[in-house]
C-alpha cells in the first residue's frame, strides 16, 4: 500500500478517501472539507501496484471484476464524483504526469482510424443490442446531448427540444436534399422528413440502420429518407444541407480535415452544414484509457482550437457557434438514473460486469460535463459567407413557429 497512499495522499485535497486493504486495514486520506466521504475496499494485492501506476484505467477495471468494491453506502458515483473534485492534484503527480505525457506522445497512433477500423471501432458501441439503449435512452432513441430550457425538463421534452433547435438551424425549405452524418436510429431523419427534407443518412452500424428503417416507414416517411451504409469518406454527392449530431467525437486526432473536407466537398455552394459534437474548453488533449478501451475505441474530444485551426485550413466559414455547457451533464444524469432504475434488465442482456462497466462510464460521462472542461458545439458551416442569414435571429423564429404547428 505504501505507493497507493503516496499517491492518494497527494490527489485527495478536497473530500475524504477510505480504504480497506486487503487485509482489512483503514487507510484514510484527505480532511473531509469541500467534498464527500467515500470508502472503497480492495479485494487484490495487485491493485495496490496498478492503481498507483494508472489509477483511471485500474479503478475502472477493477470496478467491473468486483476486486474494487464500495463500502458504507458509497456508491459508483460517490468515487467518481470525489475523482472529478480532485482532477487537478492527481495531474501534477509525477508519475501521473509522465502517463499523461505518454497518451499525448501515442495518441495519433492510438487514433489512426481508417475506413476499416473506424467502422470496427463504431460498430464496437453501436451494434450493442438495441434492447439495452431503450432502458435508458428517450423513446426516440437519441443519443446524444438533449437540450434543456431548465434542470427540470423531462428527458424527452429535453431531447423533442433538441431535435427541434437542430431542424430550425438548418432553416430548411420544401425539397431541400439533406445529408446526415451518423444517423444514429433515425429521429433527426424522421423530423427533418417530416419539415419537407429528402434525406440521405449514413451510418456505419448495421444494427442501429435495421431500428432506424423501421422506425422510418412506423413514421410514414420512408420514401423520403434513404440509409447507406458507409464511412463518411466513402461518399460522394452535394447537398443542400449537411448535418452530423454527436458524429465528430469517432473521427479521432489526425483525422479532422478529412471529416470537414468531405462535409465542405458535399455542400452546394449555396448550401451550410450544421455541426454538433462534443468538445473541450481545454487545450488539446487525449481520451482517458477506460473510454479508450471500454466504450468509444478510436474517440476522441476535439478542443475548440483544433476544429477552428482545421476550418481555417479548409477555407470554411463558421458562421454560428453556440456552446452548450450542462446540457450534456443534464443528459447523462437522466439516462445514469434510468440505467440503474433498469439495472435487472440490463444484467439480463448482458452480465453484472457489462453494467458495472455501463454505470462506470455514465457516472465519469456526468461528471467530465460538471466538473471537467467537456462541453458541447453546435457549428454552423458553409463555403460562402452569405449562405447562412445574417442575424441569428432565424433560428427562434424557425422554433417557434415549428413548436406552433408542432
């Protein structure tokens, strides 16, 4: 243990830390002030070493095997919320330092997502059954970052409301040819059919096109929207409108300009694209391992620097940029509280381990949007300056008169 508490002495400055070893020894660390009391046990020797050496990675691990348990009412939560308040002591370590410098050293490599891999890489998360998402997701399947007038909102007054404020940015007239980029099982395809669109939605996950279909021709609009089955960079067409919701995050570093050459390549001249991914307030940066390994292989959380220095490059104008800070902090606090209420069920798709693995990654999720530097962008694009109208002001008047007639 004498490493661990070397360690966990210097992370913990805000809260309260105990540990009971293997052999049942209390080891405190940290005062208790500006923070909660959180008591773990461990279950193997082994931890002792690889909790000092890669404590993001070997927590969560050992969470999942059940070698790293909550005791005395803490919860998954409780650790991780007492993880997030004490983020900044833990990077200036030393040792944590040079991990860190190390992901940043290997994270093009770890991130080279060709056509193969990033489709082997997407289909890793999204052709999970379908069965599990509806425990914990809206009923329309979105999965991304809803969009809250207040903390209050239902989920699925919170995710009508971002599928609305999506379709009002892109200001869509009757006939208007739309691509979509990621279309996860369908709702943004079905409303913007429904506004009048032709819509083409690529999507590298069997699984998530075999829902969106049906839920298509259930919605009475399949001779408006058509599936393909393809990496963004095997497609080639214009359009009027270009659109990809929580679709920039898979790209992965070293890989932006191609993503935004083929959005700038698939426009008309007169045409924009509405962006709306995950990013970070923060320098560039890495994805944490857990993440890496467990849940989104190939992601990555670009920061704001490096999508404009990526725009600029390809001569795009951003005509908008509206940032969305607890929105996604909101969204991932309902579907944690939904996926625990359905735990049982879960379990029965899967195993306990799958779910102590779902609810590690929905907690630290919340959590990098309340205490870390992840936010959300929603980027208007176009290749002429004029294409977008001058004042924002068309978007609430779109909202309005679609809540209106909606």
């Amino acid at each position: 243990m004498k490493l661990l508490s070397s360690l966990l002495r210097a992370f913990i400055k805000n809260g309260r830390m105990r540990v009971l070893d293997v052999s049942g020894g209390l080891h405190e660390f940290g005062s208790g002030e500006n923070g909660p009391t959180v008591t773990i046990r461990l279950h193997d020797k082994k931890l002792y070493t690889s909790l000092f050496l890669n404590p993001e990675l070997a927590a969560g691990e050992a969470y999942m095997d059940g070698t790293l348990t909550m005791e005395e009412g803490s919860t998954c939560y409780d650790f991780l919320f007492l993880f997030s308040i004490n983020r900044a002591p833990l990077g200036a370590h030393p040792v944590q330092g040079l991990l860190r410098k190390s992901w940043k050293a290997f994270r093009r490599r770890q991130q080279a997502n060709s056509v193969d891999r990033a489709k082997k890489q997407a289909r890793h998360h999204y052709d999970l059954s379908t069965d599990l998402y509806r425990l914990f997701l809206d009923d329309g399947l979105n999965y991304s970052c809803a969009y809250y007038t207040s903390p209050d909102d239902s989920l699925e007054d919170a995710q009508a409301a971002k599928l609305t404020h999506l379709v009002a940015k892109l200001d869509l007239k009757p006939g208007m040819e739309v691509l979509e980029i990621g279309g996860g099982w369908g709702s943004l395809a079905i409303q913007m059919a429904k506004a009048g669109a032709k819509v083409t939605s690529l999507n590298v996950s069997p699984e998530q096109v075999k829902i969106a279909e049906e839920r298509v021709r259930e919605a009475g609009v399949e001779d408006k929207v058509t599936f393909v089955l393809k990496d963004y960079r095997e497609f080639e067409g214009q359009f009027d409108r270009v659109i990809s919701v929580g679709m920039m995050e898979h790209v992965g570093i070293g890989h932006q300009d191609e993503y935004f050459a083929k959005v700038k390549e698939c426009l008309t001249e007169n045409g924009f694209a509405v962006i709306h991914s995950i990013g970070r307030m923060t320098p560039p940066g890495t994805t944490g391992p857990f993440f890496r390994k467990y849940i989104f292989p190939g992601g990555y959380v670009p920061a704001l620097s490096e999508v404009f220095a990526s725009t600029e490059r390809l001569g795009l104008w951003v005509c908008d940029a509206e940032i969305l800070r607890l929105h996604y902090y909101y969204t991932c606090r309902d579907w944690r509280v939904r996926f625990l209420d359905k735990w049982q069920e879960a379990a029965d798709l899967y195993d306990e381990r799958f779910c102590r693995m779902w609810e590690f990654y929905l907690c630290a999720a919340e959590l990098g949007f309340l205490h870390g530097s992840n936010m959300v962008m929603q980027l208007l694009l176009s290749k002429e300056r004029d294409a977008v109208p001058i004042i924002r002001d068309f978007i609430v008047d779109n909202e309005r008169e679609m809540n209106a007639t909606g």
